[in-house]
C-alpha cells in the first residue's frame, strides 16, 4: 500500500521538480535530495518508498531534463498520477521504464495521504481510504514493452542480441 | 488528404509514402545535438549497457555551453566525460571552449541545420530549427544515447496547429513580442504533443534570427515541434552558413493537409509583451505592467543572444546608463566577435553593462548572474518558472532586447517605443 502526496496544481514544470542549479550531477542519489524542492522543500522528508505523487495539468513541462525522472524515482516515487503529462518528461518516464498513469478524474478523487493499490496491467486504481476505483487507460503496446525491458537501452541491447 | 510539412519530414525519415498523426514511428536522424547537462548521463548509459558506439561520427554536434566555462569541478567534470567520449569516437564536430556558444544559436551559424532534416538534441529548444523548415524536438538523456548509438528513435506523429501571423509588427515590436503573444492566447500547453506550424505576411518580413525566436519557444506552449516553411530569406541563410553538406530537400504543407485547428493574429495589433512570473503564457502589453521595479536585466540566450538582438539592444542603451545590473550575453563566439566589430560593445560598456563570454549560465540559474531572493530580472530568454535564474523567490519577466534594454535604462518594466524615432 502506498501513500499519496497531492499537488493540486497544473504545469509543475521541470525546474520545480529539480532545480537547474543542481544539474551539474547525473547522480540519482544526489538528485534526489532536491526533488520538488521548489515547490516543496518538506517533500524530501515526507516521501517514502513507494509512495505516489498526484497532480493536475502538464506535469514536467519545461525543460527535456531526464533529472527530472531520476530525481523522483531515486526519492522512492513508484508512480506519478497527472490529469496530462507534458511531451519529453512522459517521454523519458516511458524510456526509464517508469510507468506514469495519465487520469483526469485522479485530482478530484484522491487526498493527501490517501492510500492506494494500482493495478497497471487493467489500468485500475484503488483508493482504499475513500473506498472508490478510478480506471485509467493503460500506457500503449509499444511504451508497454519498453518498460517490460526495463527501458529502452536495455530493449534496444535486447534487440541487438 | 495531402500532408503537413512536419508530416512529411517525418515520413521521410520512416521511410513511408505516407504517415498521420497517432502513428508511431521509427525515423533516422540526420543531426544529433549533444551538450553538457544531458549528454554525459547518455555515455554513461551507454557504457554500462555495452553499447558504446556512434552511428555517424559526422552527424554528431557536440557543444558544452549550459556549464561553460566550468562553473565548478562538478561541471568541470561533466565536460571531462564529454571530452574523453568525443576524443575517443573521434566526433567530427566537436566545439571547444573559445569555439563554443549556446547550441541553438551555434547550430545554424556553423552551417549544421538544413531543410527537410530530422534534427534532435537533449534539449528542450531543439525545436528551434523549425525556422529552417526541419523538423527539430528535444528529447532527454535515454533517447539521446539511443539516438547516438542507432540514428534511430520512436516518435508518435504530431498533429498539426496552423498559426498564420497576418498584418506587420510596430515600432519597437519584434518576433519576441509575436510569439509571447501567441502563448498567451493558446497557453503553457495549448500546443500540447503537436506541431505548430507559422506562416503569413509577418514572417516573410523577418530575418532567420527573428524567425528562430519564434520557433525557439515552441516548447513553452507544450509543443513538440514548431516549423515554418522555406523562402529566399531561409536560402541566403543557408547560401551564407552551410559548409560541408550543402544540398537539401524543400518540404512544403500541400493546400489540403489536415490541422486540428487554425489561429489567426493581426500582429500589427501587437503591442511591446512582457511575461509576467512564473509561466511564460503570462504575457500582457507594456502598458499594462510598465513601471514594475527590476533589480537585473538579460540580454542573451538561445532565445535572444543573435547579433540581430544585440544590434537592437545597443540601438537602445547608445548614449544612455543602466541603472541595474545588465548582463549582455552574446550567444557564441562568432557572434561575439561581430558585435564586438560593430561598435556594440563601446555602447555596451558606456552604457554600463558587463558583456559575457558566450554560455547558457545565468538563462538556466547555474552562473554569472544568478538571483538573490526576491530580486525581479527583466529578461530576453524563454523561462520565467519558479527559481529559474536562482531563489525560488526571485522572479524573471520575458521580453525582447529592445524592452529588456529599455527597462536597464529606467530600472524598471519600461516601453522601448519611448527610446525609438
Ligand atoms: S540559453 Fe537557456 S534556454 Fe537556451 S539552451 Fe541554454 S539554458 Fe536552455
């Protein structure tokens, strides 16, 4: 079971998520103790393994940053839930093998500290605490197979095999 | 139904007759942009999986410019990685401090964009060369090392926006204005996973440095890429910076391709835009934000550090003294040197502003010009999110050279119309 920490903002951009000034490193270790630190500096004490982040519009707009992936899964975020997803940061979600779950209604439906169950095969989320399902399409065949490779480097050395 | 022109680059690449929007494919890239913050996690990536090669040594661009020169060992060590990988795959392009600028502004210049090509960077302003009738997108650090590695990458077939810019800009009214207009209509994601095509009188009148401001900030309305098509300005261009390859392909959208919507501006309808903190979809006129006290002004960036710029904020501070701190950035060397050549930097350094070695530093919050809490800069890049040019209470407002210039003058938001015959 996992908790939430809602955002109920839209276009949480990529500086936001991990400041530029800490890009002078790729290591997801040290990312990590910066993430979402400019939209709250709290967020690094509060998250713990598993946990999921829930937002409105666009989430990750701004820069093409992979940091910005590293950043929350080195936190220990298992997923993010967003009404949209801005292009390069569902993108590079996709190719790290992160499964991102894109769902309108998630923002109304699911409080802070909320505990859920996801089932990413049917496209299901449980929210235990309301009692209430919220489906959600699952990512498509081709991003689906990326992620079942773990990524697409590691499909990419699969296919080269 | 004919296509786009974006619809047919890509088609091109994928090697198909013909491709919509939805579909997902598999095109070969002609160019592959490299820089310091994206590129050496891609190598590293790339050693650890036993994949380190690169399909063309040729088609490469490696430019170091977010963290140069060296911020810090940190940064000092990324551009080490980024070192020891070019020398060992030998790159052909491979730009040094002294030959480096800011890779938007670069790319063109040294003759590495052309037409009908599928270009992509691990930058989010790859979209940039769309000015040239490419199709440019910026993609993170797993793509870019599968992109090195293969000259190969997925992408689904965006849909198109048509933006047709009618009329002609004022006095004192520049491509920058245009397109801070545009994203103020549509917003930070009204151009969401599609292609913003640009086309009308406006653009026929403007130089390709005018024209990549535009195409530059195609991101800031969520864009995947942003295109506008060829005519003699885009080929004395090319005529004057293309060195090694210098044969291309003409797209052109056919008079019955499909776009999901159509938006027209009356661009002699626009007035001098700033973008208020903290989204660039925050335009509104001067006149309804002049006045606003700033503490630093930028003039720079892939955005607006061109010498077109530069000649345009120097029109301005000529004769005059800044009242904040003015940073002028020119975006690469060759730029530097032809500002320097014209006079501008006499008009720089009168008017009391410091001129900067080319490099992204201060546009991205990493150097030279970083931000206090609570100081307000005026600023010619296309950021102005949460902590962007340092404290996550500072606070950035876009414009363009002529209204950041004015603003150094009075230390204040301020009309560069007052400062124009
Ligand atoms: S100048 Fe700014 S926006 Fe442009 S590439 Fe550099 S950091 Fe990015």
């Amino acid at each position: 079971m996992s908790k939430v920490h809602v955002y109920k903002r839209d276009h949480i951009n990529t500086d936001e998520i991990i400041p530029a000034r800490y890009l002078n490193t790729d290591d997801e270790t040290e990312l990590a103790k910066h993430c979402l630190e400019d939209l709250d500096v709290d967020f690094v004490n509060k998250v713990e393994a598993g946990d999921i982040i829930v937002a409105g519009e666009d989430f990750g707009c701004g820069s093409s940053r992979e940091h910005a992936i590293w950043a929350i899964r080195g936190a220990g975020v298992q997923t993010v839930i967003a009404k949209t997803f801005a292009r390069i940061f569902y993108r590079n979600a996709i190719n790290n093998g992160f499964y991102v779950i894109e769902s309108p209604e998630a923002i109304e439906k699911i409080n802070n500290g909320d505990e859920l169950e996801i089932d990413y095969k049917t496209g299901l989320i449980k929210n235990e605490t309301a009692g209430i399902d919220i489906k959600f399409a699952p990512l498509p065949d081709f991003a689906l197979e990326i992620i079942k490779a773990g990524g697409l480097l590691n499909k990419l050395v699969k296919n080269n095999h | 139904m004919g296509m786009t022109i974006t619809e047919k680059i890509l088609s091109r690449a994928a090697g198909k007759d013909k491709v919509t929007p939805g579909e997902i494919i598999n095109a070969k890239l002609d160019v592959v942009m490299c820089h310091d913050v994206s590129t050496p996690p891609a190598i590293s990536m790339l050693v650890e999986k036993g994949i380190d090669k690169v399909f063309d040594r040729e088609k490469i661009i490696v430019t170091p410019d977010h963290f140069q020169p060296a911020k810090d060992i940190k940064s000092a060590e990324l551009h080490k990685r980024l070192d020891e990988w070019t020398r060992r795959h030998k790159i052909k392009h491979y730009y040094k401090l002294g030959r480096v600028g800011v890779c938007h502004a670069l790319l063109p210049e040294q003759g590495h964009i052309r037409p009908g090509e599928v270009i992509i960077g691990g930058d989010s302003h790859t979209c940039t060369y769309g000015a040239f009738a490419a199709f440019g997108t910026g993609v993170g650090s797993t793509d870019l090392a599968a992109a090195v590695a293969t000259g190969e990458l997925w992408f689904k077939v965006p849909a198109s926006m048509k933006f047709i810019l009618n009329g002609s800009l004022g006095s004192g009214v520049y491509s920058k204005d245009v397109i801070l207009a545009i994203i103020a209509r549509i917003g930070v994601d009204g151009a969401l996973y599609r292609a913003m095509e640009f086309v009308g009188p406006v653009l026929a009148s403007m130089s390709m440095e005018a024209r990549m401001t535009i195409t530059n900030m195609a991101i800031e309305a969520g864009a995947k890429n942003g295109i506008m098509g060829f005519d003699k300005v885009t080929k004395q261009y090319l005529d004057e910076h293309l060195k090694d390859k210098k044969d291309y392909t003409v797209y052109e959208s056919d008079e019955d391709a499909e776009y999901v919507s159509v938006e027209v501006f009356d661009c002699s309808a626009i007035e001098p835009m700033v973008a208020l903190p903290h989204l660039p979809s925050n335009g509104v006129p001067i006149s309804e934000c002049a006045g606003k006290e700033m503490d630093q002004a930028y003039i720079g960036s892939c955005t607006n550090g061109r010498i077109e710029d530069l000649r345009i904020a120097a029109e301005i501070l000529k004769g005059k003294k800044v009242t904040i701190r003015t940073l002028v950035v020119p975006a690469t060397p060759a730029i530097w040197k032809q500002a320097k050549d014209e006079g501008l930097f006499d008009a720089f350094y009168d008017a009391g502003c410091v001129i900067a070695a080319p490099t992204c530093g201060a546009c991205l919050g990493g150097f030279m010009g970083v931000l206090a809490e609570g100081e307000k800069c005026i600023s010619t890049t296309n950021r102005n999110f949460v902590g962007r040019m340092g404290h996550p209470k500072s606070e950035v407002y876009l414009a363009s050279p002529a209204t950041a210039a004015a603003s150094a003058i009075q230390g204040k938001l301020a009309d560069p119309r007052n400062y124009l015959e």
